[in-house]
C-alpha cells in the first residue's frame, strides 16, 4: 500500500535540542546588549556637554543683551564723560540803568583762558610767558599747567580781551580760550548797595542784582569738547556750543546824580559827629519811588577786597531802630485827627510826669511849665506829647499806627527788609502808650519813616517803595499798590504847619532853606541796650519834607551811636539844596 504521508522539513532553528543552537541565541544576546550599553555610555556625556554649552551660550546672550540693549546708553554716557569736558557759558546779564538812563551796572566782553594740562610741553616756559601777561606770579601759573591728572583748569576767568588776545598769538601748548562777560559797575562805589555785587559766574548776591537775579542773570549756555586718552582733540569729536540767552535790562528808581551827593552829605555829617553808622533815604511821597539811599560804610563793588565789614548791607531796609523824636509827628496826627487838642491849646507839662512805677522826663532839665501843642512839637517834650496823645486815646494812636503802616513791612523791591516790632495793644500799660507816643518801645526801618513823612507830604497817600521802575526792552513800566489811607486836609495842613515851626523856632533851625517851607522833625534817640537804654549814646534823626512846593520828596538822614546829643539837620538841609537844584523844586503859593 502506498504510503501517502508527505514528508515536511522542520527549521533547523525551531529544534530546541539542537546542539549549539542556545548557545548562539545567548551569545548573539549579550553582544546586542553590550553595544547598547556602549552605545548609551557614550552618547551620556555628549549630552551633557551639548546641555552646559546651551547654558553658556545661553549666559552669554543674557550678557551680550544686558550690556548692549539695558545698560549700553549708560556705559556710552560715562565713556563719553571720561572724555569731555564740560562747563557752562555765563550768559551777558541785563544792563541796570539810572532813572534818567544812566548805566549803572553792565556786563562787558571778556575772556576766559583755560589750559589742558596734559597737552602742555613745557610748563615752565609756558608759565613764564603767560605771567609777562597776566601779571601773576609764575609759579602759580606752572602749579595750574603741571596739574595731572586735569584735562581742564581755569588760567584766568573773565580776563581782558586784550590781554587774552596777546597771549593767544604766543600759540601756547594746551592753551585755549573762551568768549565770556564780567560785569562792571561804571559809577564805582556810588549806589553800591542798592546796585549789589555778582559772584564770578554771574549771579547776583547782594542789592538788586540778587532781587532781581532770575531777570538779569538770563540763561546759562554750554560748552563741551571730547579728548582723547592724553587728553588732545579727538578729531571729528563731538563738539557742542549752546548759546547763552542774555539777561532783561532793567531800569530803576535811583538818581546816580543825587545819590552821589546823599553819600557825600551823610559822610560828611557823620565825620562832624564822629560816627562810623549812618542812613539816608530820599523818596517821593507820591509815587513811592527812592530816589537815593545808602547805609555808611558804603560797598564799592568795583573794590570788594578793601570794603569795610558789613558795608554791603543796606541798613536803611534791614534794619529797624527806635526812631525817637522823629515818631512825634504821627502822635501829633493823631491827635489833630481826633480834635482832641488844637495847634494853640495849652498843655501843662510837669517836670515829670508818673507812668505806673516809671518817671518820664524831657531829654533836658526844665520845670513845670504850660505850654502850647506846637511848642511841645517844636521842642520836642516827652512829656507833653504823652499827655496830648492820652487825651485823644492810646487806642487811637494805635490805630493811627496800622493806618500809615507802621508795623508792616513796606514790601519795598529789596532782599532782606527788616520787619517792624511793636507790642500788641492789648498788651500796652499806660507806659507803653507814653513810650511809643514819642518813639520808643518800638522798632521801625528809616525807609518806613521816610515813607511815612513822604505819605503827610502827600496828604495822606501810602505808596509801596520801590526801585524798579521799567523794563526797557519791552517797554514794560511798573506799577505798584498805594492807598489813600487819611483824608482830612485840615488835620494834615495843621501838621505841615506845626512841622515847619520845629524849622523855623524849634530843634530842626539848621534845616530850613531860604525861600521855601520846610517842614520836618529832629530826634537824639536813646539807644534800647540790655533791657534798658545805653547812656550817653544816641541815634541822631531828622526827617521831612519841602512843604508848599512842586514836589513831595521826603528824606531821612541818621547818625548812629553817636557819643553825644546833636542833630542831623543841616544834612537833611545839604541835600534838599541838591534835590531843589536837579529837579528844579520852586515854592507854590
């Protein structure tokens, strides 16, 4: 029988027993396993290092943008710094002028002269030939070009245009020079501490220079030039000149004509009195312009190395004083305003008069007497005033004070005016009211009673004093507050003319001029010392006016701390001849 059964072929790898065939598989295995893991090993590492070279390069952009995005304009700026000098252009101040258009400070041309010390070859030399110009030791000169690590120092600040000039054409190393302006005053010591004084860079610090330095001083310019590393010109470096915009020209109230001969009066009152302190104040009662004031020692702001101590201070307007006698005036006004005593009225005045646990006397000996309001005036008694004024009310003299502005500052267009001092009312005693009714327990400035007699030359107008006056360049012209603060033309008319007989049979003889009313008012003041008041010294006044005329100027003259009684008339008189004379004042009848 045929055998009907195919024969079938069985793979030679699916027979387990076969010998060698598990040994294969194992090896074959373990070598795909080993090159696995070599292969693992090794690609590990290179991880690794592609990971901390991402990182790196990662920190480095993060710098890269730091320094070239966030900070690069300020790493410009400080490399830009390193390498340029900068200093600022002093722009040309406003001119000041006179009231009739006379200069009275302006700013001229000049040079300023600066060095680059690195630049320099040979700084002896150098020196020696800038000090044949300059006029200056040269040591001082070789200190300044042999100054390192400097790019820049100044040689000579605001020096002549032509002393800058000829040593410019020395062609000097290192040498280079500015267009720069210094101020100068053309009228010298006159005026000085009302004009006032600039610093080297053109800023006012004293008078009307520093009042009105924001005006005057204009808009500083800018200078800057980029060096190299030794400190030459770098060329095509940047180089940038802001012009300076020049200060407002202004014009005000001041006289130089009559300013000059105020200061000459007072200095020479106070030589026949020995005193080295003194005032003066000349102002229109009308429209409250000073034509002059000064304050002895005077400033000369061309000679600022030689002027005395504290001679830049205008004391006219800083300080405030007890005005004495000259205060009579507006105790009489108030009495006359009141019609509590009339010009001829009779006052007994003892020889002392009781003030609670105080004596009042007169400034000399006398006994009792009767005498007339005009009298007590024009002989100046302490105690009649006091007894007229309680007749018409301390209250009212109080505020008789407040009306003419007494106890206010003026506002007057000048740094640094004092203000006054008075005790409230409500705090005055009976003494206080006699004190203050003839000029003491109280302070005032001698502008404030200049005005005071410049309002009863004006019947009764109180102006603000001032010195400004125009802007010429825009035409501008300033107006200022005043107030009719009294109207009662009998009262006044009442006090001229109790005013003119202090001149002409009172205490204030050497004032009177011939031709003319002058009506004013002396005081020998006590000077307030140590809760008390100093013996044997005085403060010497006058104060007033040219009554019946076309002008209404009042003027104050003072001698300070004076070591004995007189009197300050005859200046007050030496300077009204000069006023009469420029502005031609005549008698109205």
């Amino acid at each position: 029988m045929a055998d009907d059964r195919r024969s079938r072929r069985t793979p030679r790898s699916s027979n387990p027993e076969r010998p060698g065939a598990g040994i294969g598989a194992a090896l074959s295995t373990l070598m795909d396993n080993e090159s696995g893991e070599k292969a693992s090993s090794v690609r590990r590492p290179q991880r690794y290092i592609r990971i901390l070279f991402l990182v790196i390069a990662a920190v480095f952009l993060v710098r890269l943008v730091y320094l070239q995005v966030i900070v690069s304009p300020a790493y410009t700026a400080m490399a830009e710094e390193s390498r340029t000098i900068n200093f600022p252009i002093t722009p040309k101040r406003g001119t000041i002028y006179d009231r009739n258009g006379q200069i009275l400070a302006v700013s001229v041309d000049c040079t300023t002269i600066y060095c680059n010390p690195s630049e320099v070859t040979d700084p002896r030399h150098e020196a020696s030939m800038i000090a044949t110009v300059l006029e200056e030791d040269e040591d001082h000169y070789e200190a300044l070009l042999s100054r390192e690590p400097s790019t820049f120092v100044y040689i000579e600040r605001q020096a002549d245009v032509e002393k800058a000039q000829r040593l410019k054409e020395m062609d000097l190393d290192g040498i280079y020079f500015i267009a720069d302006s210094r101020r100068e005053y053309p009228n010298g010591g006159v005026g000085g501490q009302v004009i006032g004084v600039c610093d080297v860079d053109g800023n006012g610090i004293t008078g009307l220079e520093l009042y009105y330095d924001e005006m005057l001083r204009g808009t500083p310019g800018k200078y800057s030039a980029e060096r190299g590393e030794k400190g030459a010109p770098i060329p095509g470096g940047v180089h940038e000149d802001t012009p300076a915009k020049d200060g407002e020209d202004i014009m005000i109230s001041l006289d130089i004509r009559l300013q000059t001969k105020v200061e000459e009066a007072l200095e020479k009152g106070l030589a026949t009195y020995e005193g080295k302190q003194g005032s003066s104040v000349l102002i229109d009662g009308d429209t409250g312009e000073i034509y002059a004031a000064c304050s002895y020692p005077y400033l000369d702001p061309t000679d600022r190395a030689n002027s005395m101590v504290g001679s830049d201070n205008l004391r006219a307007i800083t300080e405030a004083f007890e005005p004495g006698s000259i205060f009579k005036s507006l105790s009489a006004l108030t009495v006359l305003n009141e019609r509590a005593v009339e010009p001829d009225d009779i006052i007994f005045c003892p020889a002392e008069l009781e003030a609670d646990e105080y004596v009042i006397t007169d400034a000399h000996e006398r006994p009792d007497v009767d005498m007339t309001f005009a009298t007590i005036l024009n002989q100046s008694s302490n105690v009649g005033i006091s007894l007229a004024t309680e007749k018409a009310g301390f209250d009212k003299l109080n505020a008789m004070i407040e009306r003419m502005k007494i106890t206010e500052k003026t506002g007057v267009d000048y740094p640094g005016e004092a203000t006054p001092v008075m005790p409230s009312f409500n705090e005055w005693a009976y003494v206080t009211g006699c004190n203050i009714s003839f000029g003491q327990g109280l302070a005032a400035t001698p502008l404030s009673m200049a005005r005071f007699y410049g309002a009863v030359a004006a019947d009764g107008l109180v102006c603000t004093p001032h010195f400004l006056i125009a802007k010429p360049q825009s035409g501008e012209w300033m107006e200022y507050d005043s107030e009719q603060v009294l109207d009662d033309p009998v009262a006044m008319d009442k006090l001229k003319t109790m005013l003119q007989g202090v001149v002409n049979e009172g205490t204030g003889t050497d004032a009177a001029i011939d031709g003319y009313d002058v009506a004013g008012k002396t005081s020998t003041a006590e000077i307030a010392q140590d809760g008390g008041y100093a013996e044997d010294r005085y403060n010497l006044c006058f104060a007033g006016f040219i009554d019946n005329s076309n002008s209404n100027l009042a003027c104050f003259v003072s001698a300070n701390d004076i070591a004995y009684e007189g009197k300050m008339a005859s200046v007050f008189h030496d300077i009204m001849i000069e006023a009469i004379d420029l502005y031609n004042i005549v008698p109205i009848k």
